[in-house]
C-alpha cells in the first residue's frame, strides 16, 4: 500500500494525468477492501475529489467529496471540520480552490462497490 502512495504522489509533481491518479486510487482502496484496512479512507477519498477538481471534472468531484463526508463521518465524528468542507464542496465542487488547474479530463468518480463499503 505504501508503494502506492508513493506512486500517486507522482500526481503532484505532474507526471500522472488524473485519470492514472484515480486509477491509483482505487487499488489503494481495493487493497485496504482485501486486507480489511479502513482507516484514512476519507483522506484518501479528498484526494481523490482534489484530482477531479484539479482536472473540472465536477460530476465525480461531487461523488469523491460525498464519499470523502462519509468516510471523515464515521472516522472523525460528524462535527468536523473535514466533513463541513466536504459536503460543502459536495454541492459545490466548482468553489474549491483547485478547480481547473489542470487539463480539462474526466477522470471518474468511486465504483459503486465504493460507495457502498461498509468495512
């Protein structure tokens, strides 16, 4: 897993367009599934949303951040910062500060296996 973390990394030193970030993100979240590992899944879903931000793809900004609430919900409690932000940003992804800094590209939102995770 830390092997991944350290490729996704590759993310913001620009030499992964978001859709290979996303990917990565993923396997990161496929393997925590396998060896039952949850924990920092709602950082890890805000990073996912910061590339479809980056990147102006709204649709699964909107799906990650959702994802992102629910995760930082369960790991952190409902009145925090984290989750604040990410419902706000949930309905308004386009307000995020890192909107559109890079190519314009869909780089997809969660697989419904995501979404529906209950680990």
């Amino acid at each position: 897993m830390a092997n991944l973390y350290g490729q996704l990394k590759a993310w913001n030193e620009k030499t992964l367009n978001g859709a290979e970030a996303i990917a990565i993100v993923k396997k990161i979240w496929e393997l925590g599934e396998e060896e039952r590992y949850v924990s920092e899944r709602g950082q890890l879903a805000a990073d996912a949303a910061i590339v479809a931000t980056a990147h102006s793809d709204l649709e699964a900004a909107s799906e990650w951040r959702a994802l992102a609430a629910k995760w930082f919900t369960r790991e952190l409690g409902e009145d925090t910062p984290q989750v604040f932000l990410n419902r706000k940003w949930t309905a308004e992804p386009d307000s995020h500060p890192v909107f559109g800094r890079r190519a314009e590209e869909k780089v997809g939102g969660p697989s419904e296996a995501m979404k529906n995770s209950k680990l």
